[in-house]
C-alpha cells in the first residue's frame, strides 16, 4: 500500500499561504446552482408594458415632425 503523501514531505509554506502571499487557484469559476429556483420563487416576469414609449434621447427633428403630424390628424377627425 503504497501512498504518495506519506513519501513525499510538503514544503512548510503549503499550510500557511498568509506567510508567503501564495495562494491556491480557484478551481470552480462559475455555477447556476440554485438560481433557477430562487428566481422562480417571486416568479418570472414579463417586463412590463408602457402605454407610451419614453421620448428623451430622440431625434429632436423627428419629434417636432411628429408633434406637428399629431396635431394635423386631430384637426382632420373634428
């Protein structure tokens, strides 16, 4: 029964990464575990909807023309 920690020392430094600044490599970056269910917990979603779509940002000179044609169509339904 051969074992391989038992034959071969570490170095002191393996046990106290703080004294050296070394650390070991992360060796798990990423996982979804549990997410799928807290999510659905308070339930997924749909974005909701707006009756008017925010107009800060646009084209001023599309927003004016479209100001203008807003008013012509209300003067053409009286």
């Amino acid at each position: 029964s051969f074992r391989a920690s038992e034959s071969l020392p570490r170095p002191s430094s393996f046990h106290s990464p703080s004294s050296t600044g070394f650390k070991m490599a992360k060796s798990k970056n990423h996982t979804s575990h549990n997410q799928n269910r807290k999510a659905h917990r308070n339930g997924i979603k749909k974005p909701q909807k707006h009756r008017y779509h925010a107009v800060r940002g646009m084209d001023p000179k599309f927003l004016r023309n479209q100001r203008y044609a807003k008013k012509h169509n209300a003067q053409k339904k009286e």
